[in-house]
C-alpha cells in the first residue's frame, strides 16, 4: 500500500528483533497539521510524555517508532534516551526536533539499546520508500500480521485526496484514550483544528471501542498528520474517510487479538444515551465468560444477560425490557428452539460473532468490537519475556 502524497519512510533491524525490521521512520517534506491522543495510563513511558509535549501544538514532520522495547518505568535515564532518539531523528532529516513524534512498545522496564540506536541513526539514510507495507510489519510486536487500511476522498479542485491508517497491537489494548499504536496519514490539506476535532470524534467511535484484555497499555499512542499535498477537502469527507480506516484498523486488531480466533462484535441500542450504550456493550465484550462462551461455539446466552446486569450503577436497565439476540436470532426474552440453537451454533463458529442487546430505554446506542479468549492467549503471555 503506497503512503500520500507528501510522506516517506523508513525502516531497518537494529537488532532488538532477531529476524524482522524493528525501527521505523515516517517523515513528510515539510511540517504538517496533526493530531494525537495518548494513554492515560498513570505509567505512561517517556515517548508518551515526550510526545504529549510536541504535539500538543497541531504540528508534526515526523514519527519514529523502536518496536519490541517500550522505554517504560525505566526513570530519568529512560527519559534521556527518549529525548537524545527524537534528537537524532530531527537531525537526520533536517527538521526541528519538537516536530518529531516518538513511539514505543514491547517489554516494560528496559531501556532502549542506545548503543545500537546511535550507531544506526549515524549513517541512517533519507527516508526514500513509499511503502506502507514495510511500516506497519516494522512496528509489530506479537500481531501475526501488519495492520493497514486505506480511503479516498474528493478535493475541493476535483482531485483525490487519501488516508492510510498503520497501526500494532493485539495485547494489553483497553483503550482510554485511543489504542496500541496507530497513525493516520493523509494528503489532504486541513487546518490542525478542523483535523484534532475529526479525529478525536472517530478515535471515539472507533479504537475507543475496542478491548481484547482490558488492559490499557502504558504506551498507546494514535496520531494523524496531514500533508496537505492533494489540496483542500471538505471537514465531513474528511472524518468519513478518517473513520473508514480506523474502523477498518480496528476491526483488523480486535480480529488478530492474542490467541484470537473470532472477531466479537458487540452492539447495544435503546440505551439513554451512547455513554450507557457502549457501558454495557464494554462489558460484554469484556466478560471472560463471554469470551469463552463464544470460544467454544455454546450459545449460553445467559452469560450475556449476566455481563448486562453487573452494570449496576444504570439503575434504569430493567431485565424485563432487555431483548438479547446473537446473530440475528433472539433468545431473550423469547427463548429459542432447538433448530434455532443449532443454527446459532453455526453463527458461533464462523469467523465473526455478532451480539445484539437492546436495553429498551431510549435511543442510545454503540458498538465496541473485542475477540474471543482462548488457550493461546494465555500461552503468550505466560512466556511473554522467557
């Protein structure tokens, strides 16, 4: 997939993977308006503080991303060699350092093998490959596969303007803010203000949406920038197309989740509002009994009704108004029969599984998008560092 108009990139092994690129450049010609959103995590890592600061003005040229390694909790020297990375970047390509925005994942409390970074921004060339391809496989860590989404949309000239969303992570994602890493590049031409408020409305709507293990990672980071090289848009095609590549990217995370082998999809409407609607659908998307319950293709639909009841602060949910459906077949209130069950068995054992509750309120609603729990999740994890 080719990045727009207007970027270039950048990657290489600088040797903290063993057999795959793990050191990632995306710079564009010139400074760009730009959008970002971060963990909120009380852990948060030096890139995540250091990037905080330098986008907090609208504007960035560059991104670069050490993969495997995270630089978290690893005190003021970890900060120092967050600090002397985003310095050599900006060096390299010639720009101004706070324009530099770094990322970081992988294992929590090491500090960046600085000694191979040096040696590799000393002689590290002019970012000079369009291939969007090449980032998103540098920047994973346990996804089984890159992660890449792509949209067009009309300028105001006549032309075509385009978004290409990358983004990594299938682990420690509950997002509170936006998730894992992503980024967003466009070459349509927009003010930084009109791009923060799409932006952070489609974040919203898409990676906020998503969880594989309610676990909020300490390192998330999501920013878009915007070229400006096809010229100007229109702000509403602008978040159509900003929304179509990171639902995309979110449903391709939630899919490659850890150990994952089906998609959950999770709508609730009739809800007093959305907040209450995605409330309720987090928590079924996040029940670990749930998850196994789809895990094992069983059509228990009443751990479904349980994750729904332990919202017990919403006063307003009344079992008797509640309608629970998988797929489409209903088994709440009016149960189902046996030729239903077994087709819903079918339902449960396709890649995607889709899970309706209807809260019988008021016109809220969301959707939230999550995976299944099994065996190899725990694998994974267990021997995560070992």
């Amino acid at each position: 997939m080719q990045l727009p108009q207007g970027f270039r990139a950048h990657t290489a092994n600088i040797g903290i993977k063993d057999d795959t690129t793990d050191f990632a450049v995306i710079a564009a010609d010139r400074p760009c308006a730009a959008s970002a959103v971060f963990t909120r995590s009380r852990f948060s890592g030096p890139s995540v503080t250091l990037s905080r600061i330098h986008a907090a003005d609208g504007r960035l040229q560059a991104i670069v991303v050490v993969s495997k390694n995270a630089n978290v909790a690893t005190g003021p020297d970890g900060d120092a060699d967050a600090l002397e990375l985003v310095e050599g970047v900006a060096r390299s390509l010639g720009c101004e350092a706070a324009d530099v925005l770094v990322a970081s994942t992988g294992v929590i409390g090491r500090r960046y093998p600085m000694d191979r970074i040096r040696r590799h921004l000393a002689t590290m060339p002019a970012p000079d490959d369009d291939d969007a391809d090449g980032v998103a496989e540098a920047i994973m860590t346990t996804d089984t596969h890159p992660k890449l989404a792509r949209a067009t949309l009309p300028t105001a000239t006549g032309g075509e303007a385009s978004v290409v969303g990358i983004a990594k992570g299938v682990g420690m994602i509950e997002p509170d803010m936006a998730t894992m890493l992503a980024f967003v590049l466009t070459d349509a031409d927009v003010p930084a203000g009109d791009l923060d408020q799409a932006f952070r409305a489609v974040v919203e709507r898409t990676f906020n949406s998503l969880s594989v293990d309610t676990d909020t990672s300490t390192s998330d980071t999501a920013a878009v920038l915007a070229s400006g090289a096809a010229g100007p848009v229109g702000l509403a095609d602008l978040e159509a197309a900003l929304d179509e590549v990171c639902l995309a990217l979110t449903r391709q995370l939630a899919a490659d989740g850890e150990g994952a082998e089906t998609l959950i999809v999770v709508t609730v409407d009739e809800a007093r509002d959305r907040a209450q609607a995605k409330r309720v659908a987090k928590s079924i998307v996040n029940s670990p009994l749930v998850k196994t319950a789809v895990h094992g293709a069983d059509p228990n639909w009443g751990r479904i009704a349980m994750a729904v009841g332990k919202c017990s602060d919403d006063a307003d949910i009344d079992q008797r108004a509640v309608v629970i459906r998988i797929g489409d077949q209903e088994l709440y209130p009016k149960p189902a029969g046996d030729d239903d069950l077994d087709r819903l068995t079918e339902h449960l054992r396709g890649d995607e599984v889709l899970i309706h509750v209807s809260l019988g309120i008021g016109d809220g609603a969301a959707t939230v998008y999550g995976c299944d729990l099994t065996d190899g999740y725990v694998r994974i994890n267990a021997d995560y560092t070992t």
